[in-house]
C-alpha cells in the first residue's frame, strides 16, 4: 500500500506571523517551524487556542531560524506534552537562548502590568507559559549541520541551507517516504551585509514558499544614503534618533551600517546606544559565529577593523542604563528593541520622545497591521503606549533596504535558483494580498500550481 504525506498548515497562511506546518507520514508527525502569532489582536488571541495537533503525537519539530514568529509557541508545545527533539542549526539554537527567555519574560510583565491596572478580562491574566517550559525546550534542542542531510526519523531526512535571513537560518528540503517538500523559511536580502546570499535549495514536489514582501519590489538604494540623510537632520535638530529594530539581526545590520559610514567619513562619530540586552547578547553571538559571515566583513576582520561596532557605542544592559538615557542632550542613536513597538524597552524611549519636535523615530523594517509600528508610519497622530495616548510631533522616517526579507524579485531570484521544479506551491508567511499576487506570478509566468495557503488546509501528496 502506497504511504500517504500530508501537510497541513496551522499558521503564517493567511497572515505574515506564527508559522506551523504539520507533516505526517503514515507513522510519524514532524512540526516545521513553531511560532507565536504578533500583531493584530485577533492573531495574538489564536496563541491562547487549544493547538490544533496534539503535541503528543509530534515525533519532531524542525526549526528554520530563531525568530519568535517561527519558534515562539515552542513553550507551550512542551507543555502541552510534546517531549521530542528540536532540530535546528547551531547558531539558532544560541540565539533560541536569548529569545526564548526573553519571551517568557514578556509574557510575565505583559500579565503582571494588565492585573495591577486592572485592563484584562481574565482574573487574573496569567503568561502563555514560565521560565520553567522554556528550559525544558532548550534541553530538547538537537543542533544540525547546515548543507548535510540528517535522518531525523526512519523515513524522513532533512537538508538545510542558508537562507540569507538571520545567523543560522536556513531553507529546507525535506525527505519523506520519497517525497519531497521544500520549505523556504525566511529568504533574506541578496547582497545585504554580514551574512551570505540565500543559497539554492533543491525543490521537492510541494514547495512552500514565504511572501512578506510578495507584491513589492523594493528601491535599490544605496541604505547608507538613505540612513545619512536620516542622521544629517538628527545632528541638525539635534534631538534623539529612536531606531526600533529586531534586536536579532536587523540591530547587527545597523551597527555595521553606522560603523561602515563612520569610516568611510559619511557621517560624524555620534554616541550609539544598542537598549536591548538580547540585542547586546545577540551581538556577542554574531561575533563568535564569524565563520558564518560574508567574504566583505571577513576582509573587514582581516583589516584589523570590527564590522559590529561603531567609534562611540555603548551597549546597555541593566535597566538603571536604559533609563538614563532619557537625560541625554544632543543628537544620539539610540536602537532597541521591539521592532514593531510591540513590547520592549523602546516603548519607554518612544513615550519620553514622541511628542518632541526634534526627535526623529526610523524604522528599519516590516510592520505588521495593528502594531504601533504600522500606526505611525500610517501618519497616526496619537500613539497608545502602558494605556496612555501620546501625542506624536517627532518626525517619523522610514527605510526599506535594511529590511531581512528578500523582496518579489528576489524571491523569484531564489525560486529560479532551485534545482528542479515542484508540482504544486503554497505561497505562506504573507498577508493576503502579498500572498495572493506572488502566487499569480508563480502561476502565470511559471506555469506553475501556486496558490497561497489557508489556514487548517492540507496537502496530500
């Protein structure tokens, strides 16, 4: 009897956060990818769901990267029961350190702050899950090697390569029972710093493929232009730039901007101040995963010089550190995290700043609908942030290049680069109108079966 492989699609279809995708065998059950939903509050509520598997059944999860949209649920998986290995690459599982932690944290304050103020339906609103899961998860972490296959069940293998993204994460081919299923994870940016191109993936008969950036195709720029005509108006109106940035990746990035600018004498020498200790933490891993950077911050090594830090930075990391900066005068960097005002210590810096006329607030990335970060560079005039309104008068600016996500034309660049040619796509990780037209294009210039995914759908193949 021929063996049936399915996948089925429990996030990231339908919405750009949270993904999960189940796939089975006639005798196993493997999770790829086990993330939060972020952003909007009808997304946010689905993490207080039942799970719509049984994490008792899993046999395995396989992460992409580290991020919390792609790993974040992995606490409550555990428990709920599932009790098997984690695989992922070396560098995810450090950065899965900082990160999983840091959620659990959250979570506790989030839960704390609405029972002290009352603002919760639930008494008492308790996290999605403690500190206690979180170290369950990481012991349950298994680390692969990028660019081998590795059995991880008796019929399934699986085949990462870099992905361009952030450190460690990757695209992967997937070997079960003969069949072929390749996930593209997050595709980064050709030609972005630190990290090499995406590489070519092999494609199996079903391909899923991610969408953030689906329907654009971004300006080619140059982002050190860009970010310098941002820093000439701070140091004209001499008042605080505020960068929210993801402090795993897109805080490194910015680093090696400012530092690159500097040297090359584009921009003065300004304090920059990294308020985010998983971003100092994270950081430091970057640095010890040097083997994993590009050939440009390798030469850059080799001149005595370091890509990840600016003449004048200081990396704060007690809370006494990040309140102080509030005190500063003069043009200042100040990057923390989140990057989509959704939680972190850059909500303090943007209610202390926003309604100052001389303050400027950069963000350096995708914003999700309904976060603070897509409020204001929609021209909100007023933000909420602990419950309180606050008038914006600073100046918001926005830059695109910077962003980890490979834009239309490089998706297509990645898919074009693949060996082979899958039978059907499912087109994940976008929000529907971005899932939608990349699909379009991947059926009409392609000729291929390319649909985006719904949510709870599944795939037989």
């Amino acid at each position: 009897m021929k063996s049936s492989v399915r996948v089925s699609f429990y996030g990231a279809a339908g919405c750009v956060t949270g993904s999960k995708y189940l796939v089975e065998n006639d005798s196993n059950k493997v999770l790829v990818d086990c993330g939060l939903f972020q952003g909007k509050k009808e997304l946010r509520l689905k993490n207080w769901d039942k799970p719509e598997f049984n994490p008792h059944e899993l046999d395995a999860i396989v992460l992409t990267h580290a991020h919390i949209d792609h790993t974040g649920y992995l606490p409550l998986v555990v428990r709920h029961g599932f009790s098997g290995p984690i695989f992922c690459t070396a560098a995810t599982k450090e950065l899965l350190s900082l990160l999983l932690p840091d959620s659990a944290h959250l979570q506790k304050e989030q839960a704390r702050f609405v029972n002290k103020h009352k603002k919760s339906k639930h008494k008492p609103a308790k996290p999605l899950y403690g500190l206690s899961h979180v170290k369950e998860t990481l012991k349950q972490i298994k680390v692969i090697p990028r660019d081998e296959t590795t059995k991880i069940l008796p019929k399934i293998s699986i085949l990462p390569r870099c992905a361009g993204h952030i450190l460690g994460s990757t695209s992967i081919l997937m070997e079960v029972d003969g069949k072929g299923i390749t996930f593209s994870g997050d595709i980064g940016r050709y030609g972005s710093p630190i990290l090499p191109n995406p590489d070519s993936v092999e494609m199996g008969d079903l391909l899923l493929c991610e969408s953030t950036y689906g329907n654009r195709t971004k300006d080619k720029a140059d982002v050190g232009i860009e970010l310098k005509a941002v820093i000439d108006k701070v140091v004209e109106r001499r008042g605080p730039l505020i960068i929210p940035a993801f402090a795993i990746g897109r805080t490194q990035t910015l680093i090696y901007e400012l530092a690159k600018m500097e040297r090359e004498g584009k921009i003065p020498t300004l304090p920059v101040y990294v308020d985010s200790p998983m971003a100092v933490n994270a950081t430091r891993i970057y640095r010890r995963f040097k083997h994993d950077f590009d050939d440009d911050s390798r030469e850059i090594m080799a001149e005595g010089s370091n890509p990840l830090l600016t003449d004048n930075i200081t990396f704060c990391q007690e809370r006494k550190d990040s309140k102080s900066l509030n005190s500063l005068r003069g043009p200042r960097i100040i990057i923390s995290a989140s990057g989509m005002m959704t939680g972190g210590r850059v909500l303090h810096h943007v209610r202390h700043h926003a309604s100052k006329e001389e303050a400027t607030i950069l963000f350096v990335g995708y914003q999700a609908e309904g976060t603070r970060g897509r409020d204001l560079l929609e021209g909100a005039e007023e933000i909420k942030i602990f419950g309180d309104p606050i008038k914006v008068r600073a100046s918001v600016e926005q830059i695109s290049g910077l962003s980890a996500h490979g834009d239309k034309t490089e998706l297509l660049k990645w898919f074009k680069s693949g060996k082979g040619t899958p039978k059907v796509v499912k087109v994940v990780h976008g929000e529907p109108d971005a899932a939608s037209e990349f699909a379009d294009t991947l059926y009409k210039d392609h000729k291929l079966d390319a649909t985006p995914a719904k949510h709870g759908e599944t795939v037989e193949l």
